[in-house]
C-alpha cells in the first residue's frame, strides 16, 4: 500500500468513526426509534443497569380492540386492575365490547398486570373514525394513600406529519403498568379502536425462580419509516478536512 492510499484509508476511517457507527451497526439501529430511545423513560434511564444490544428480542405486542356498539360516545377504560377487575365488563360501559386480538382474553391480560409489571415503549392506536384519533387518553395512576397522578395523552398532536395513512397513530410514550395504572379515553359512538402496546422491560418471578432474570427486557419495533430512502449528505469541504478525533 503506498503512503497516498494509507492516508487515504486513514481518511475513511476517520469519517467512518465520526459518523458513530461501526461495522457492527450497519443499517438502521432498530433499538433506535424515530426521534426517543423507548427504554428511556422520562427523566429516568430505567436500564441503568445496562443498555439493550442490538440482539435483544423484538417485543411481543398486547393488542386490544374496544367496539363501542351504542349511538353515544362513552368512556373506556384500559388496566386498572385494583379498581376494574371486578367490575362489570372490567369497568366499562355495558356498551363496549373488547377483544384481545393477540391471544387469550383482557381478563387475562389485566390480571397479569397485577402481577407481571410491565413498561409500555411504543403504542399504536387504529381506527377507522378520524375523530377517534383526535380523543385525549388520561394516564392516571392512583395509590392506597389517596394520591393521584394523571397525565393527558393527546393523539391529535402525535400524527406524524409525513404519514400516509389516516387510521393508524404510532406514539412514543413510555408508561409503566401495574395494578394502579389505567388509561381513560372516550369511544365514539359506533367506533371500533385497535389500541397496540409493545412492551419493553417485563418483571417475571417466575423468571428468576427459574434461573432467569427477574427483569426481562426487549426493543420496541420500528413501526414507522421503514421504507424512508437512506440520507445523502453532500458536502463541498475537502475529505482532508475531516480527521479522525
């Protein structure tokens, strides 16, 4: 190799090392999503004891259909085991129909938030009926001791605005579930709503007592862009301008 093409070499790898990917890393970085990492949650870094690598598994989704069958807009509830699970219809109108559509029943899926908790890192809400898409969801979580947190989620201002399609909502929004943690929205009259959650960090007793780890963690798919053409970034300075840090 002459002393031209290794200076050249030593150019391209300094270019290479600035971008902050390597070799490893090619192509997108699936645990990467849109503009949030989804296993960070607010201010809180909940992986703190180590980050996810880019072999951790996909996750699994929990996807729940809710179908409001009257000609009057009520109010559904999601989770909330403490206060729902014995409930009529798990605190729901009479009027809502909801359908687990990845397996099982809701009554199995929210009686294992009792026990199993777990931190939603990306949510995808569906309809057919615009205006459901424009409702705001209420995060509450409550506590024996009488406190209440409750934050609005409003999906109006969450449509990306480059999306092509009408009926679907893909939200970065961390939210741990327990059984004091339930979402409140309101179902337009004769609309159906498809809400999907992809867990990112599961606790499993059983897990552990197993021999497995007592958190359980995965990535959240990359719902959005994924057919987005690469970026070319075109530049007039000399690639001699760029060295390696």
């Amino acid at each position: 190799m002459t002393s031209v093409e290794k200076e050249l070499h030593g150019y391209i790898n300094g270019t290479e090392s600035m971008s902050g990917f390597d070799s490893s890393y090619e192509g997108d970085m699936d645990y990467f999503d849109d503009d949030d990492m989804s296993y960070f949650d607010d201010d809180d870094m909940s992986y703190a004891t180590g980050a996810p690598n880019a072999s951790s598994a996909v996750s699994d989704p929990y996807v729940i259909q809710y179908v409001n069958t009257t000609a009057g807009n009520l109010t559904a509830i999601l989770f909330g085991y403490n206060d729902n699970f014995g409930a009529a219809n798990f605190g729901n109108p009479a009027g809502i129909t909801i359908t687990n559509l990845q397996g099982g029943t809701y009554g199995r899926l929210i009686a294992q938030s009792n026990n199993k908790f777990f931190k939603i890192g990306k949510w995808r809400f569906q309809s057919a009926n615009a205006a459901q898409l424009q409702q705001t969801l209420q995060l509450t979580h409550v506590d024996a001791n009488g406190k209440q947190y409750v934050s609005p989620l409003n999906l109006s201002i969450m449509r990306d605005a480059y999306q092509q399609q009408p009926d679907i909502i893909d939200v970065t929004k961390p939210v741990t579930v327990d059984g004091n943690t339930f979402a409140s929205f309101t179902l337009i009259a004769g609309a159906t709503m498809v809400i999907s959650m992809f867990p990112v960090s599961v606790i499993s007793g059983k897990a552990e007592l197993n021999g497995g780890a007592l958190l359980n963690r995965a990535r959240a798919p990359r719902l959005s862009g994924k057919n987005v053409a690469p970026v070319i970034i075109q530049t007039t300075q000399d690639v001699k301008g760029i060295t390696k840090s």
